[in-house]
C-alpha cells in the first residue's frame, strides 16, 4: 500500500519495509482534532480511511477549509521535517484511521540507514517543491484576481 502514496513511490522494497515497521494507526472521530495550529510537528499521517480537514483560522472570517484530504493522501510531513509548529489544523472530515510515522521514529531510522534517508528526503524535496509551485499558482491567481 506505501508504494501507491506518491511520497513512496520511488523508494527501495526495503526502505518501505523499514518505514512500515515504525509506523503505528490511530483512530479519530468525525470532528476531533488531529492537531492543531501551531502544535510541535511531530508526526505525518497517511489517510487509510476517512477524510482530513486542513484548515486555518483566519481573524475576522472564522475557518478557511485549504483542503479536504481523502484516503492515499498525507499531510504533516512539514513539522514532521524541521520540528516546527504546524502551520495549519488537521480536523477529521469524517472517521479516520490515520497511519502515523512519529518524528522522532523516522529520525532515529534516518540515522541508522543513511542510504535509505537519501531516498526518502529525495521523495519529501519533490512533494515540497509541487506543493509550493502550487501555492504560488494560487497567490499568483489571487493577487491577479484582486486586480479586478
């Protein structure tokens, strides 16, 4: 299943071997909070069922919904990266059963197998760099779309 994320894609049977022996399943209900807005990034989550709601709580406007992530898709995997605060929510759309890879898990697997934490930062650096040429698709879109 690891092989059909796209964030997986490309990585060795053995990498994805030693990625799905630290990985752990938790479970939320529709509504609760997977994490919050500024919390210590400490996992990335892939989506086994259910949908994930990230959004952002802008002043003034209330929730702005930035995506509605289904079954194949991950998220976290920023915090996850640098050890930062989140820069969003992650609100369980519908029930979820979420396979979580902890920070501190994948780091300590990085650490010990180099030639595998090549493959997999490879795969995180592509996945980043589609995700930010598509948010400055959008920023472009919305500065145009101001214009008018």
């Amino acid at each position: 299943k690891l092989r059909e994320i796209d964030l997986f894609a490309e990585l060795s049977d053995e990498a994805l071997k030693e990625l799905a022996a630290i990985m752990h399943i938790e479970r939320f209900k529709r509504g609760e909070l997977i994490f919050g807005d500024g919390e210590p990034g400490r996992a990335m989550y892939l989506i086994a069922e259910g949908e994930v709601r990230i959004s952002k709580q802008i002043e003034g406007l209330g929730e702005e919904a930035l995506a509605i992530l289904k079954p194949g898709s991950y998220f976290g995997e920023m915090g996850m990266l640098d050890g930062e605060p989140t820069s969003a929510e992650a609100w369980a759309n519908r029930t979820c059963v979420l396979h979580a890879i902890k920070r501190d898990a994948l780091l300590a697997l990085m650490a010990k197998d180099r030639a595998m934490s090549v493959e997999l930062l490879w795969s995180f650096v592509h996945t980043l760099s589609d995700r930010l040429r598509e948010t400055n698709s959008k920023v472009t879109f919305l500065a145009t779309a101001g214009r008018f």
